[in-house]
C-alpha cells in the first residue's frame, strides 16, 4: 500500500508543478526560464524588431 501512496504523492507534485508553469494561454517548461518584460512579451533590445 505504501507504493500507492507515494504513487499519489508524486502524482500530486507534479500537477502541481505544471499549475505553476502555467500561464493562462501557454506554459513554460520551467518556472524563470523565459524572462519577460512588464507587457508579457519577450525583453528585447532596443532595435530589435523592425519599425
């Protein structure tokens, strides 16, 4: 019995590991990965994207 409780138990961390990455319409594969500006996109440096 005690497989089945540690079963439930690992079963238990990784949901909520994945509620932690979890973004609203995306999740990322590790919490701190991406870094991200205020507005939520990626920081990129000045001239980055064309005008």
């Amino acid at each position: 019995m005690n497989q089945a409780r540690d079963h439930i138990s690992l079963d238990e961390q990784a949901r909520a590991v994945l509620r932690g990455n979890d973004r609203g319409g995306y999740s990322v594969p590790t919490d701190g990965l991406y870094r991200t500006s205020g507005t939520g996109t990626a920081a990129l440096p000045p001239g980055a994207l064309p005008v």
